[in-house]
C-alpha cells in the first residue's frame, strides 16, 4: 500500500528515515534533499519517522446531539 502525504508533506517516510540515521549537518541535509533546514532539525530531534496528527484532540461538531433539540 502507498504512503498518503497532505499537500503540503516535504519528506516521505524514506527521507525522514535516512535524516534520522544520518550523522552529516543540518545544512548539507537540507541541501541533498531540497528542504528547509528547520525541517531537517525537527527530523533529526524526533524519535518516531511517522507524521504527527494535525487533527483535534476532540473535534467539535456544528450538529447538535438529539438531546438538546428536543
């Protein structure tokens, strides 16, 4: 199955992989891979090589429950 970025994903898996387990700086990174540096910085500081949700903790919804229209 294929990976699924948002529109605006600059790294894959694979390249945040390969940040992560790479001893060069910050700066040749960004340059290899065509990304920001701060990026890079926040890929080599992560543990885990998965995106973090961007979604809310508990969404809220503009529909009221069935309790509250009656």
């Amino acid at each position: 199955m294929g990976q699924v970025l948002h529109g605006s994903a600059t790294t894959t898996e694979a390249m945040r992989r390969a940040i992560q387990h790479n001893q060069k700086s910050i700066r040749t990174l960004a340059g290899r891979y065509g990304i920001n540096p701060k990026t890079v910085a926040k890929w080599k500081k992560r543990q885990l090589i998965s995106d973090l949700p961007t979604d809310p903790r508990q969404p809220r919804s503009s529909v009221l429950p069935l309790d509250d229209c009656l």
